[in-house]
C-alpha cells in the first residue's frame, strides 16, 4: 500500500469512480434518454477496478488506464444525454439539469482527473527515486 500522501488522489479517483457509477445506475434515465449505456457502465467499473488495483500496486501504467476509462465513459455519458442537455439548454419547457445529472457528471469529471493527477504523481515520484 503506497502511503497516505500517494494514496489521497486515486483513492479519491476510486470513490469518484463509484459515484458517478452508482449516481447514473440510479438517475440516468429520462425522458430523453430511457435506457443506461454500457458505454457508460462499463468504462465505469473497469476504471474503479484498475483503480483499485493501482492503490496496491501503484503502477502509472494502471492510473493512465483508469484516467482513458473514466475519460471515455465521462465523454459517453455527455454523448448519451445530449437530447436532454439540449433541451435545458433551449429551455422550452423549463426543463433544469436534475441533480442526479450534475452528481454523474461532475463526479466523474473529477474522477478522471484525479486518476491523471495521481497518474503525474507517480510519474513524480519515480523521477525522484
């Protein structure tokens, strides 16, 4: 196990992971969007999972796999809810984003960019050794 200062970023990228997860499995239908994407679920997990491994391990390798994994399941979930950005956007119906949009994608906004912080941090670290 790596020590509390290295540990802070991807165990933050592994809970951020989880949220987004767990945030769209449970808000990321609507009336726009009426199925999940696996697009978005399973980029999700593995990113959790590598992550996981890589607060063990700590690999830069496994942190830049979970940085594209998050990356890619963050781009897809945008791409899977553009009718209903949109429609906020246009503001027709007075439609707002719903708390559970923003949870998912802020969440795992910062979860792709913690996992490319501590992906730097290691890259740091090795330098220094």
């Amino acid at each position: 196990m790596k020590t509390k200062k290295t540990a802070a970023l991807p165990l933050g990228a592994l809970l951020l992971f989880l949220i987004a997860l767990a945030a769209y499995a449970l808000t990321g239908r609507n009336e726009f969007t009426t199925t999940l994407s696996m697009k978005v679920i399973v980029p999700l997990g593995i990113a959790a999972v590598v992550e996981l491994i890589s607060l063990f391990k700590g690999l830069q390798l496994l942190e830049y796999a979970a940085y594209l994994c998050g990356l890619y399941a963050w781009l897809e979930y945008l791409s899977s809810q553009i009718y209903y950005i949109v429609n906020v956007f246009v503001a027709i119906d007075g439609t707002t984003f719903s708390a559970g949009f923003l949870l998912t994608a802020v969440a795992g906004l910062l979860a792709w960019v913690f996992a490319l912080l501590a992906a730097k941090q290691l890259s740091k670290a090795a330098d220094a050794a």
